[in-house]
C-alpha cells in the first residue's frame, strides 16, 4: 500500500510508503487529507520532482478499469462499477410528476419541451451520460492524487450488424433484413405475416399491435427481436398479467453505449488510443494476468516489453446516486422514511463496527443498521450502531473500498518462456 502525496498548493506528488508518511505526520509536517485512498498534504515546501507517470483506462458500460505507473511500479489500480438505475429513476419521477397533476393541489404545468437541454444540439441519454461522465469522474480524481504524465486508453468499436448476425458479409451489409419497407413496423408486421404471434388458442382480433417483449422502460430496445406482433385481444391481455411472452435479451444495447461513449471522450479528452487486441496480448503473454478490468488496465499503459511489479491493492469503486428523497412508503404513503441523518449517519455512510467495515445500507429507527461491503455482501444484517461504531466517511456520489488480492505473483512470468521479473523495490520517496 502507498501514501498519495499532495503539496501545500495541493497539487499532486509522487507517492511515498506508509512509513515515510507516518514520519511527516508525527513531525506535524504533514495533516490527512483523506483515508481511502490514503492522502496527505504537506504543510512545508518541497522539491517538486516529479517522474513520468503512464496512467490506463479501460472503457466500459457496466465496468471502468483504471491504472497508473511509475518508474516500473503499479502506484493505482480501481475498478468503478457504473449506475444502471438512472432510466429507471427517470421513469419513476415521470410518474410521481403525472400522478401530481391530478391531486387536488397546485397544477403543475407539464414541462417536457421547455427544457434547455431538448433543444441542445448533440445532447445524450440522461442513463448514457451518466456513464460517460463517470469516465470523466475517475480521471479527475487519479490526476487530483497523481502527477500523470500521459493518459492511454482503450477504445472498441463493435460491429453491431455482425453481431446480430454472424453471418453476413459484404454484400449483405446493403441489404438488409429492413430493405425496401417503409418503417419497422411494417417490417415487423410482414415477418410474422400479419398474425399474432401470442401462441394463444383463442379467437384473435382482427386489429394487430407491435409489442416491445422487453418494456421500453425496463431497458428494452426498439430491435426487430425484441418486437412481436400481437392482436388488440391479446395485447390487451398482456398488459393485464393474463399470460407471459418469453423476454430476449439485448445483444447491442452496450456495445451501442459504448460506442457513444468512445465519440464522446474523444471530443472532450486527448489520449493516446489502444485497442482490445493490444490489451489482450500484454496481459496474457507479457504481464501473464488474470482476466480483469483493473489488469487490463494496467496492461494499457504499458508499452511492448515492459515489465511492472506488483501491487497488491485495488480500489473498488460504485457510484450511486446524490441522496435519497424518497420520504415515504406504504400503499397509502402512510410510513415516514427518515432520508436524513438517523443516529448521525445517512445510508452509505461507511462505518467501522466491530464485524468489520462497511457501508449503512438500511436504517431503523430501533438503531439496529444492516451493513454491507462494496460488493452487496452483508456484514451484519442488524447491527447495534449505538455502540462500538465509528463513522470514518460521509456517503458521497463515489464508494470506496479498497481490497488486497493476492493472485498477482511476484515471478508470474517463470516457466513460461519469458524474462522473470526483476527484484524491483516498491516506489520509495519522491517527496
């Protein structure tokens, strides 16, 4: 583990080891700044040097990976799982909205055309933006505890007609299955020859609906396979719970975000790029590492025939949203929800308790909490927080927990072939 560095400007150092760090602090030339990831800031001047620091980034739509080198060493390794809630939550404000237009209080004028961001050229997704920012998050906070040099990334282009369909070449790109018909729907309604495809032996209505086996707001896609032909009968039907359609899975729905979100970064970010295949090849038969988002990325920053040593921390990282507002449950609204603080802590307050720490996940107004980790894994399920417990962070958009793994062998390399690595000491002091 390595103590990140700042000046008393705080302007990023290079890192020191714990030691050097506990020697500052007890000299009263140093104050904490944050605990995870560790940082102090210097109270006296320095030298400010500072050595060529290669930082990675593997691009995602469930999962961010993010490294950094110097002077042959690992100094930071996370992985950032991204939100998936942000459509859903849309669609439920939207809701909460309609449903207040019809109370008998103020009338709330509807207002989804009157919005600035409507009519900005090239907006994207609130749920996609969100992803895209979150790249923009996890670059700002490595470059806030670290002077990076240079920033590579890994960007993918998918084929999303091959991917459909694996089969298809040339020629056939042209002529797709969509060719010659107006609009989908009139595609969809001559592939299942204008009947109803409910399966249902019953006597079906003469009007035919296009259906979305996947809802729209439960992340399906306007795809061909994810739309049937349904009569008016048995659309109604379904809609009231009568009988089920069997769900297909998007093929292309992250491999279209993720292309957005590649467009994206490059109009806002200058990077050197890198591609899957180069990846790939580094951390297999170079650095000889286990498949993950954090070793590909630190299989993209470094160049062909380099060699790192290893570092045995990674920091796993979860954004969740700003607060909770919702303030009540019940079918008539009836249980009040404290969405402040509740014996001094909020939800995703991390905690020290004595069966480990861990972030509050559920409050009682009793004072017995649940308590997870990062990964969802309960660590109490109801834990007297009024005794033995300390709050070590306030909740923020960004969770953090560091982890110590131990499947990155210091001669991984050995009986493969390749060089061993070399006895390369940890990143001393920089300060």
């Amino acid at each position: 583990m390595l103590a990140y560095v700042l000046n008393k400007k705080g302007e990023p150092l290079m890192p020191c080891k714990p030691g050097r760090a506990r020697k500052l602090l007890d000299a009263g030339k140093a104050k904490v700044i944050n605990r995870i990831p560790f940082t102090i800031k210097l109270l006296h001047g320095s030298s400010g040097h500072k050595q060529v620091v290669v930082a990675g980034m593997d691009t995602g739509s469930k999962v961010i990976g993010c490294a950094a080198i110097a002077n042959g060493d690992v100094v930071y390794q996370s992985e950032v799982a991204l939100r998936t809630d942000v459509s859903k939550k849309m669609q439920q404000r939207k809701m909460y909205r309609r449903t207040r237009r019809g109370r008998k209080c103020r009338y709330r004028k509807p207002r989804f055309l009157n919005r600035a961001v409507m009519r900005k050229e090239g907006c994207l997704a609130p749920s996609v933006n969100s992803k895209f920012q979150s790249h923009l998050r996890e670059k700002r906070q490595v470059e806030s505890i670290l002077p990076i040099t240079q920033w590579k990334v890994e960007t993918a282009s998918f084929d999303i007609h091959r991917i459909t369909n694996p089969e298809v070449e040339s020629i056939g790109y042209k002529n797709g299955p969509q060719k010659e018909f107006y609009n989908l729907k009139a595609f969809i309604l001559h592939r299942d020859k204008y009947t109803c495809r409910s399966g249902r032996k019953i006597k079906h209505a003469n009007n035919l609906h296009v259906h979305h086996i996947v809802y729209r707001s439960q992340g399906g896609t306007n795809t061909p396979n994810n739309l049937i032909t349904l009569c008016k009968l048995c659309h109604d039907d379904l809609h009231k719970g009568k009988f089920e359609i069997k769900t297909n899975k998007s093929k292309t729905k992250h491999a279209t975000e993720i292309g957005i979100i590649k467009a994206q970064l490059k109009k806002q970010w200058h990077f050197a790029e890198t591609f899957g295949y180069e990846t790939k090849f580094k951390r297999e038969q170079i650095l000889n590492l286990p498949k993950s988002h954090a070793y590909d990325a630190v299989a993209i920053c470094c160049n062909d025939g380099d060699i790192v040593s290893s570092y045995n921390h990674i920091f796993y990282k979860k954004h969740v949203a700003k607060g909770d507002y919702q303030q009540t449950k019940g079918r008539r609204s009836e249980k009040r929800i404290p969405t402040g603080k509740l014996f001094g802590l909020r939800k995703y307050d991390l905690i020290s308790t004595p069966h480990g720490e861990g972030f509050v996940k559920g409050k009682r107004a009793t004072g017995y909490f649940a308590v997870e980790d990062i990964f969802g894994q309960k660590i109490h399920a109801s834990f007297n927080i009024k005794k033995n417990t300390v709050r070590l962070k306030a909740r923020t958009t960004t969770l953090i927990q560091r982890e110590q793994v131990f499947n990155y062998p210091p001669n991984h390399l050995q009986g493969r072939g390749a060089v061993s690595l070399p006895n390369i000491e940890p990143v001393t002091n920089f300060v």
